[in-house]
C-alpha cells in the first residue's frame, strides 16, 4: 500500500492558525519540538502496511524525512488537485498500485498500527471507497475539549477521519461531484444537500447511518463505498483551530515523555541483563601457585658442645 499526504494549505491572514503558522504551511506548525506534519511520516514509516509516500505541497527544502522512499511534489492549489497529483505519481512510482491511502498532514498524533488498522480493515472487502469516522464517545473519551463537529446519525453522532483510502483509478471520475464534497466536509448540511431531498430528511429526522451516508456519495460518483467505525480518535483529531493545536501539543509531549521514561528503562534492563551473563561466564581467577616442599625435609640446626 502506498500513502499521499496532502500538505498543502497555507493560512491566510484570517484563518485561526495563521499566528503559528509565520505565513508558512500550516504543515510546518512547531508540535512538541517537530513540524505537525514529520508526526504523520513517522507513523507512515513505523506502519507495516506502507511502501512508498508521496508528499504534496511542501519540497526536500522542508527538511522533512520518511524511513520510506519518499517524493516530493508542489501544491496545486485546491485539495483535489492535490489528491490527483498525489495519485499520479503513486502511479508512476508503482504503477500496479490498485488503492492509495490519502493522509492530511493536520493529524499528528496516529500511530503506525493505526495506520495499519485502516488498511487492514479496508481490504477486508472490495469496495471502491473507505471512509473513516468516529462516533463523539470515542473522540471525547480521548479529547474531551476538541469541541469537534458532530454529525447526528439513527446510532450515534459522528464525525469524520482525515485517512482514508480509495482506489488509484477513481480521483479523476466526477471531479465537479468531488470538489464539492470535498468543499462541504466541514459543513455536515451542506453535505446532506449533495446527496439528495431523502437524505436531507432522514438526516433531520435521525434516520440514516454512517454506511448510508457513504454509500449515497459512492453511488453519486458511480462508485461502492463503506464506511469504516474507526475507534482511534487520533485519526479523527485534526488541527484546525489554536486550541486543538495546544490539545496536540500537551498530547505529544507526554507521548515524548513515556518514549524516552520506556528507552531509558529498556537500556537499564538491557546492561543489568548483559552484566549478569557476562558475570556467569567470565572464568574464575587461577588460585596461586602452592610452594613445593623440599624433598630433603626441615633444616635441623645443632648447638654446639662445649
């Protein structure tokens, strides 16, 4: 499986973030002594699943690195663009890539065997479109203040993931179709609006579920969709606003600390471990050599008659 993680957005003057940001990509924001965005190449690279990434809208210059053969490409402006150009040079760099996980670079804190979870889940089936999201339980239990958007579903409220994966063929189908969704996915009634009178009315009256809502935009597109119940609220904990930055920062400091608290007792035990086997075998040292007796026995001494 290979990755695209989509680095594009700069904040403007009015976004929330453009404080952090010095006019630069918001992907380079200073989380817990790293760019926002070298949290997501970490996992990619420490997660089993993936082989290749492509990076887009940032260059080499960025200083950012994977342990996985990685390539750089510009930004084009607008989200699905850059989904595009992620896409194509997947292509190009292995061009029997059938699907292609998409990652934004606002979600620091996922971890390899996250990143593992949703490629795993998704091939369990041969849909066109995976689509994460996570019920307001599982995001509140871990980030109680993220004040995220929640969108009401027939069992629970929901919002949605920032990785998910599709087939490599489908980005270039509909693209009027997908500019607007992707345009709207902040925006859960404007969502609703793209899918349809019935889907509006189920929406107001709690009737639909996640894989109904999934499946309405999969169909709009000519495709099959699934929606996939992601229990990692990392994976839906995006940063968007200045106080779900300081949340990830507070969170990767203490992932910090408990990292180097776990080195630091590994390397303990490791050198007691390599003391006590090399204190078993070291050989005992050689006892001194006994004095041999002499064979004619003790010196006698004789006094002298007188």
């Amino acid at each position: 499986m290979d990755a695209v993680v989509i680095a594009g957005g700069i904040p403007a003057p009015q976004d929330p973030l453009y404080a952090y940001s010095n006019g630069d990509s918001k992907a380079l924001i200073d989380i817990a002594g790293k760019p926002m965005v070298q949290w997501v190449l970490d996992a990619l690279g420490q997660a089993k699943t993936i082989d290749r990434v492509a990076l887009v809208g940032l260059t080499e210059k960025s200083g950012l690195i994977c342990s996985k053969p990685i390539a750089y490409l510009s930004n084009q402006g607008k989200m699905l663009a850059n989904i595009q150009t992620g896409t194509a040079k997947i292509l190009e760099m292995n061009p029997k890539a059938q699907y292609v996980l998409f990652v934004t670079s606002d979600i620091p804190a996922i971890t390899g065997p996250m990143v593992d979870w949703v490629v795993n889940t998704s091939l369990q089936t041969q849909h066109d479109i995976y689509y994460n999201v996570l019920t307001r339980q599982v995001m509140e239990q871990q980030f109680p203040t993220s004040r995220r958007t929640y969108v009401p579903l027939k069992d629970f409220e929901v919002c949605g993931g920032d990785m998910n994966m599709a087939r490599a063929a489908i980005v270039n189908r509909n693209v009027e179709f997908w500019d607007k969704v992707i345009e709207a996915r902040k925006n859960p009634a404007a969502q609703a609006s793209l899918l349809g009178f019935d889907i509006i009315f189920r929406f107001l009256f709690r009737q639909l579920t996640a894989d109904d809502v999934i499946r309405r935009v999969a169909e709009r597109l000519g495709l099959k969709g699934r929606a996939l119940i992601c229990p990692f609220a990392e994976v839906g904990m995006d940063v968007d606003k200045p106080h779900q930055l300081e949340i990830m920062r507070a969170h990767l400091a203490r992932v910090q600390r408990k990292q180097l608290t776990s080195s630091r007792v590994q390397t303990a035990v490791a050198k007691t471990a390599r003391g006590r086997r090399s204190g078993a075998a070291a050989p005992r040292p050689a006892a001194p050599p006994k004095k041999a007796r002499s064979k004619a026995g003790p010196v006698r001494r004789h006094q002298k008659r007188r």
